[in-house]
C-alpha cells in the first residue's frame, strides 16, 4: 500500500530531476555553441525580468516544462517538483562555464 502512494511521487521527483539535469546541459551546449556564455546569460536575465513584468498566465503545471523559465516560483520541497532550475543556478553554472568556454 505504501508502494502505491509513494511510487507515483518518486517518478514525477525523478522526471523532474531529469528534466533539469537537461536544462542544464541545454545551457552548457548553447555557451559552447556561441563560445561564451554572456550571452546566454543575459539572455535569461531578460526573459526572467519580462516574465516578472508580464501577468501570469492560468499554466497547466503538466505543460511548464515548455516554457524557457519555469512560470512558477517554488520554496523548500516544492523545488523538487520545479521542471527547469533557478535561475540563480542556471546563471551560476554559466559563469563557471564562461571561465571554462
């Protein structure tokens, strides 16, 4: 009974974690491509700050893993369910990037 319950949340905190593992080499592979990862980097910023701006939309959590950033702002546990990284993360891997690209 238990393996009911907690078998299904096992699989999305799994799929979810793969899910970021791409995002992150997503990024990486676009650094290499340009050669740098400012650009990259900046463009995340961007695209976090007019999503700031821009009112939120009613999203279905099962389609988040399309957008560029994730539409939703997780806290504590609910960060393992998030389909992209922070973008804190996402920019502090870049950085570590562009000292290596």
């Amino acid at each position: 009974l238990l393996s009911i319950i907690l078998a299904p949340i096992a699989a999305v905190m799994i799929q979810m974690a793969v899910s970021r593992s791409r995002e992150a080499q997503a990024d990486a592979s676009g650094a290499h491509l340009l050669g740098d990862a400012t650009p990259l980097a900046n463009a995340l910023i961007k695209i976090d700050a007019a999503s700031k701006r821009t009112p939120p939309l009613a999203v279905n959590p099962a389609v988040s893993h399309l957008f560029l950033q994730s539409p939703f702002r997780a806290q504590g546990v609910a960060k393992l369910f998030m389909s992209h990284p922070p973008l804190e993360e996402r920019l502090a891997q870049l950085r570590e990037l562009g000292a290596r690209v």
